[in-house]
C-alpha cells in the first residue's frame, strides 16, 4: 500500500511517517515538505534511513503534486499551524490562506483523480473563540475548570467540547483555513465518492516538536525551563491558569493505522474529535510544577493583557472516537512531558535550531 504524506518532514507528519512504517509490512510512503518549518529539515535524514521518500516540494503548486505517483491514502499534516499565523508578522492572510486552503483543495483533486482516501489533520481551533471564552470556568489547583453546576451549555459535557459545539466566528484566521478545508474536503468526498476522515485534534505534543510560544505550547514550556529561557503567563490576570489537552502523536498514528485499515467503512464517522482529553489537560501554571520537579524553579513573568484568540479552556471529549473505534490515548501528559524534558536535556539548542 502506498501512502502519500504532506507535511512529512513536520512534528507530526513524521511522527506518522515512522509510526505506520512500523505498523504496515510493505508500507510505502511518498511524502512532500516545502520545509518552510525551521527544523523540518532536521528530519529528512531520519525518513530516508526508513526508506520514507521524502520530495522538496510544495502543497501549494499544482504541479509539484501532479507528480505524486497515486496513493491509496493521503494524509494531510502540512500547514502554518499557528492561531497567530497571517497575523503576527511571519507571513500574510494570503499565504495563511494558500498554505492551509488552497494546499488542501490541490490535495481534494489529487484525491478526486486518484480515488485516494483523505485523512485530514484539522483543529481545536475552529471553534468560536466568544463561546469559549464564555464558558463557565473557576479556578482550582492552580488551573480553570468547568464550573460542573453550570454544565447547561450546549455541546459542553463533563468531558469538554462535543464535535457540535459553535464554530460562529470568530475562530482565527488559522481556524477558519482549517474549519474550511473541513468543508471544502466534506464536499468533494461527497461529490466525488472518495473516502474521508478528518480527524479534528487539540493539542499534540511530544520530543522533538518545533515548539515556539504560539504552537506546541507544552514542548516549549519545558525547552524553555529547560534552559531558563525567560517565560511569561500571558491574559487571565497573570495565573497561567489557562488549560490545554494533549495527545502523542503515537496514539494519533494508532487511529490513523486503523482508520487506514478500515477503508470506506461508512458506519464509522467522517469527523470526529482526537485529543487526550480531560484527563491529560494541564494549566501552564501545572506544567510549571510539573517542570520545577523535574528541573529547578525557575522565575514566570507575567504580563495581563490579553492576547488575541486566546482561550482559557479548551479541552476536547473523544468520546465518540472511542465509541466508533474502540480509540483511546495510551500515553499520558506525565510521559509526555518527560519525554519532551529528556530531548531538552539532550538537545539544549534546540529552541534556537526551531523557533523560526
Ligand atoms: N501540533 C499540534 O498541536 C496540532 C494540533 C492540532 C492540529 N494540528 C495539525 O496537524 C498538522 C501538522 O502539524 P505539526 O504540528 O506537525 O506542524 P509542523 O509545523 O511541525 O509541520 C508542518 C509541516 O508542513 C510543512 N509545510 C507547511 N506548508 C507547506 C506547504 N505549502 N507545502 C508543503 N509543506 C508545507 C512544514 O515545512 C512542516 O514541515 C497541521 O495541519 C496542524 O494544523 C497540529
């Protein structure tokens, strides 16, 4: 079987990579990278060594995908994953918007022409950021929960967002790339009959993310208190009380190995939420303890205003995952965060070598 992956030399396209190398006997996988990511190019070597062919190329050129021999599977991991992408200096709207969209409806045809399934990589961030920010949240244990009396809302269950909770804007500039590649790629499976999975994840997390401050939090929570580079809580008064998920991409790949293998079983959802869930949600404020174990305390600045499209709770429910694919994350926030302190501790340059 042959798979085609975008985004291959990314954190988690891989992550992927290798995962289902693993997993399949006479796997082969073609993957394109435009390696516009800083330290992307840091894993080419690793892919080759796994017999990965990895093409310098670029979603966003028609041609560069035309020459992709037909793949069973695309997987879609090729994006600016940033919520401030388009509006933070590194790059315009426009190329936000050809990056993550018009790279996805180039992939749609390939897909269309081929009959190739799609796995799509989308986000938490599409969901409406007024919505989230009026959730019913108090603080405990240094982190905001769901004040669980208040629990009438729609779409908001003891687990976290069900897959219906709002996407009115605003969601980001980056939310809406994602919410409409969603649609656009809900369409073309429609009209044209290939199968579709779009596989909507909060935070991933893991050793050897290219973590900056607005992508891969977690990672670059601990690079930082790793080598005492200066870190600050930023919005909700100062607290670091704000709280993510967090899924390793290794128990991404275990859904996308089965999801593989299940075909266009058309019982099983086309969207659904993959994440870790309430269980491995953590505050800033708890990855600081977390990190003053494992190092030593290290001073947090704090600065109050608040920053454009952030949100103080954001934790999805994979229920329905579970319940289609007897899915659920293995790897918990401990081991990942461990896992991330230990590449710190080995590679101390790394913020340096990835932060572009
Ligand atoms: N990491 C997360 O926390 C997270 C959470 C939810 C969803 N996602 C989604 O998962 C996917 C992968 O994210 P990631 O964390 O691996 O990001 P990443 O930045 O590590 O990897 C993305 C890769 O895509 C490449 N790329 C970007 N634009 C390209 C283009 N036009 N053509 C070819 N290659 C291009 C980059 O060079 C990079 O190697 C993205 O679609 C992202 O939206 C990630």
């Amino acid at each position: 079987m042959r798979v085609f992956i975008t985004g291959v030399c990314g954190f988690v396209g891989s992550s992927l990579a290798e995962s289902l190398m693993a997993t399949f006997s006479g796997m082969e996988i073609v993957g394109i990278d435009n390696l516009c990511r800083s330290g992307s190019e840091l894993n080419r070597s690793r892919l080759n060594a796994l017999s990965v062919e990895v093409r310098h190329g670029d979603i966003r050129c028609r041609s560069d995908i035309e020459t992709i021999p037909a793949a069973e599977w695309v997987i879609d991991c090729a994006a600016l994953p940033s919520v401030l992408a388009g509006t933070d200096g590194h790059g315009s709207a426009r190329q936000l918007v050809e990056h993550n969209l018009i790279g996805t409806l180039n992939l749609l045809d390939y897909c269309r022409q081929h009959n190739s399934g799609l796995i799509l990589l989308s986000t938490s961030r599409v969901y409406s950021i007024r919505d989230l920010c009026s959730l019913p949240l108090i603080a405990e244990d240094g982190a905001f929960r769901l004040q669980s009396e208040e629990l009438q809302i729609p779409h908001v269950g003891p687990e976290g967002l069900t897959e219906q909770f709002s996407t009115t804007p605003p969601i980001s500039l980056y939310g809406a790339t994602k919410r409409a590649s969603e649609i656009m790629a809900e369409e073309f499976s429609e009209a044209f009959g290939f199968p579709l999975r779009i596989d909507r994840c909060g935070v991933i997390g893991g050793a050897g993310q290219f973590a900056r401050p607005d992508q891969g939090i977690f990672s670059f929570w601990v690079h930082s208190f790793a080598v005492r580079r200066p870190l600050k809580y930023i919005g909700f008064g100062g607290t670091g009380h704000q709280v993510r998920d967090v899924l390793h991409p290794r128990d991404l790949s275990r859904l996308i190995a089965a999801q593989i293998k299940a075909g266009d079983d058309k019982s099983k959802p086309r969207l659904m939420h993959v994440s870790g869930g309430l269980t491995s949600a953590r505050s800033l404020k708890q990855i600081t303890q977390w990190c003053e174990s494992r190092f030593s305390s290290h001073a947090i600045d704090v600065d109050c205003t608040p920053r454009q499209f952030d949100v103080p709770w954001l934790v999805l429910d994979s229920g329905l995952a579970k319940r289609a694919w007897g899915w659920e994350p293995t790897i918990s926030t401990e081991n990942i965060l461990s896992e991330i302190a230990d590449h710190a501790t080995d590679n101390p340059d790394w913020l340096m070598t990835t932060s572009g």
